[in-house]
C-alpha cells in the first residue's frame, strides 16, 4: 500500500471542521511534484498561432496557452501528430520559433525551442507569416 504525499499543513479553525475537529489548509505543495520547467513559465491567455513543419509547410492553427524563455505549451483544437521538430508562429507578436516537441498529451503539446540559423529561408518563412492573408503551398 503506498501512502499519500505528505504536504505540509496548519489548523486554521472549528468550523465545518474535516478532521480531528479541526480544518486543514495545505501550505506547501508535496516534495517532488513541483512544476520541472528550467524557466519561469508566463501564461498568455491563450495567444492564436500556426505550426508548421520543420521545412515550412503550414500543419495546423494552435492555442499558446503559456510560453517561458525555453519553450512553452501549445494547445490544438483536436488531437493530430505533430512532427518532433516544428516551426511556432505566434500570431500577437509575429514571431517564428523553431521549437522541438518535448512532451505530448491528446491535444497538448509541451515543447522546447530548438536554436536555429535564421537563414534566408527561415526570414522568408517568417515575412510569409506576417501578412494579412498567407500562402501555402502543395
């Protein structure tokens, strides 16, 4: 039989007591289940972007639901594969990251920018993006 985690915890009162006559309210999270990000994670209220393919080619539009230095988490609108290796447009602020899958759950994926070249082709990808209305080809 495992035990449950242990957390740490104080007696706040009486009323609507749960447990030995008393309430408890948890003031620490259990040892090990802490958020593992290297980064500070920023919610982004749910920002509008596209992902494409490592080489450009646009797969589906996306939901940033947060973003840190490192990476962020992208939300779709149904379950689909992605590659591991994808280029990130966020719409609000016109930005093309190339990014790398790190983490997949039904339509959430967690992903870690990848450093890359920002060769002609990657700047011509990103000009693409920027318009009002873009192109994608066959």
């Amino acid at each position: 039989m495992t035990r449950p985690p242990v957390v740490a915890a104080h007696k706040i009162g009486t009323a609507g007591a749960s447990h030995d006559g008393f309430t408890y309210a948890v003031i620490a999270e259990p040892a090990g289940t802490g958020d593992r990000r290297a980064a500070v994670r920023r919610r982004t209220r749910l920002r509008s972007g596209k992902v494409m393919g490592a080489d450009g080619q646009f797969v589906v539009e996306c939901l940033l639901a947060n973003r840190s230095s490192q990476g962020g988490l992208l939300r779709l609108s149904t379950a689909l594969a992605l590659p591991d290796d994808i280029l990130v447009y966020d719409d609000q602020s016109g930005d093309l990251l190339a990014a790398t899958i790190i983490w997949r759950r039904d339509r959430d994926f967690g992903f870690r920018f990848a450093t890359t070249e920002r060769t002609p082709r990657f700047q011509a990808i990103a000009d693409n993006m920027r318009r009002k209305y873009y192109a994608v080809r066959g």
